[in-house]
C-alpha cells in the first residue's frame, strides 16, 4: 500500500510538470497572442492541475487505513530514504515560482548526503530554479496590461484627481477609504504601498494594479479568461497547501514527533513549510482592497468598447 500510493504520486507528479511546461513554453511567446486560444489553453491545463492536486488528497485517505503499528514494521527499512528526496515535487515547486530564499529551512534543499538528493537530481533542480517560472509569466502579462493609460481616461471626470495619480486610482483610493471603518484607516497607507510604492511580494505596483483590476471587472468579456487565470493560480497554491496539511496531520498520526526517516524534524518541518510555501499569496491579498459593487468607479465609454465584445 504505502509503495503503491507513493509511485502513483509520483506518475501524477510527472502529469503535473508536463502540464506546467506546456504552459510555460505557451506564455513564451513574446507576447503571448490574445487573440487565439493560448490563454483558453493556459487556463484549461491549470485546472487540471487544480484536479490532479484534489486527487492527490484524496490518496492520503487511502494511505491513512494504515495504522501507525503498521507502519512501524518497515518504516526502518526506509531509512534514509523519504519523501522530501522526491525530485519531481521539488521540481513542481520551483517550475511554479517558489523561491528557494523563501523555503522553510532552505539548507535542507541542497543536501546530498544520506536523506538528500543526488548529484544529477540536484543540477536538474538548480537548472528549474534558474529558469523562467509560472510566476514569472503571470507578472509579464499583469505588467504589460494597457487599460491605465490616460487615453482611456481622458473624458472621464476624476472626483478626487491627485496629481500624479492616474483617475481611476484617485477614485478608488477615495471609494476604497470610505468602505474602511475606523479600526481599518491604517490600510490606507497599505494601500499606496501595494499599488503605488513598492507592490507586494514578487508583484510590482503595476501588476498588483492590474490585477486587482481584474478583479473588479471580471464581468467584461476580455477579463473573463484572465480572472479565471488568477482564480485557478489562488486554487492550486490553497489545494498545495491543504495537500501538505493533510500530510503533516498524517505524519503526527504515525510517528508523533519522531524524527523523520531523511533526517527532518519530520511533523514539525512538513508545519514548517505548510506556513511558508504559498507562492501566490500576492493574489490573495487583493480581497484586502475590494469594495462594493455599487461604489466602483464607472468605466469609460472608450474603454467598455474595449472590453466588450463589438457588435
């Protein structure tokens, strides 16, 4: 049983980064065509991702009928052999966007030694890391999104122009500090830091506010693929993190707090790094920043023809 659920991940695994690389070599156009079926490609490879991800979850309900007695009539027999040595996730990670910088117990990542990885193995996930990821992609386009500019909005009559501020920001600054109660003012100054100052996380300004733009004006035919993008980006990072909970629930259900058979903290690490590992909580954040329907900025008139199917 336990050899038979591991080698299954494994063969999912291998699915996982097929899927992942299509999708990279997609985004590799320079730009990526709007106009064909890329971006309906991208989104539909994600989601079964997202599915793949679900089912994995489901396997440790499988794995979990045996018991913890079970288990430790081999579990020597594994050492020092365990999961963290699996390749394939590691480089599911690093294809993704996860950052080595920001790993739980980084030093862990470069073992070779008895529990770590093998020399090849190793260069084949230093050469992932080095590459163009899945995050990086998502910035590009975020970055490159024209419907900022002042020639959309130049009819438009701003209620709060400040200077320097292009007007749909200054209104919804505005719309945005009156939907705050008095114990959340200080997320205004959060608010300039994100969209304005620094962006948040490996997302610039620009891209944050592109984003976040999405978001609001999802309903508009040209950001329907987008918005399922970012959404479908938010369900594999939650369904990663709940894939890791349950192994850690999992592991404390088997062998307590002993060490695990690699030479890791065992439940304690797996804690660690269901903290830790979320490589698009960027997106997550823009929750932070929505408003009412009703209180959104209205949209030009040359720009809805620009998001709007045309007659």
């Amino acid at each position: 049983l336990f050899i038979i659920i591991h080698q299954a991940y494994e063969l999912w695994f291998k699915q996982i980064i097929f899927e992942f690389d299509r999708v990279r070599g997609i985004f590799a156009q320079q730009p990526i065509d709007d106009n064909a079926a890329d971006m309906s490609s991208v989104v539909h490879k994600l989601k079964r991702v997202a599915k793949i991800v679900q089912l994995l979850i489901h396997q440790i309900e499988v794995l979990e009928t045996m018991t913890s007695l079970d288990f430790l009539e081999f579990r020597n027999l594994l050492m020092p052999a365990s999961g963290f040595q699996s390749k394939q996730f590691r480089l599911i990670e690093a294809k993704l966007g996860l950052r080595m910088e920001d790993r739980h117990l980084a030093r862990y990542y470069k073992r070779t030694n008895a529990g770590g990885f093998s020399e090849s193995d190793l260069r084949d996930i230093n050469q992932a890391e080095s590459e163009s990821t899945l995050k990086d992609s998502i910035l590009n386009c975020l970055d490159r999104m024209p419907f900022f500019e002042e020639e959309y909005w130049n009819d438009q009559p701003s209620q709060s122009k400040t200077e320097g501020t292009p007007k749909f920001w200054s209104d919804y600054k505005q719309a945005y500090q009156a939907s705050l109660s008095v114990t959340e003012l200080g997320e205004l100054a959060n608010f300039d830091t994100v969209f304005f100052n620094q962006g948040e996380g490996d997302f610039s300004p620009r891209a944050m506010q592109a984003a976040l733009f999405i978001t609001l004006y999802r309903d508009f035919p040209v950001f329907h693929q987008p918005f399922e993008l970012l959404t479908t980006l938010i369900e594999i990072d939650e369904l990663l993190a709940d894939w890791r909970y349950r192994h850690m629930l999992m592991t404390r259900r088997m062998i307590g707090l002993r060490m695990g058979t690699g030479g890791t903290s065992g439940a304690g690490y797996l804690e660690g790094a269901l903290n830790k590992h979320h490589t698009f909580k960027e997106l997550t954040k823009l929750t932070s920043f929505l408003i009412e329907r009703s209180k959104m900025p209205k949209i030009p008139k040359v720009l809805m023809e620009k998001l709007s199917f045309n007659p």
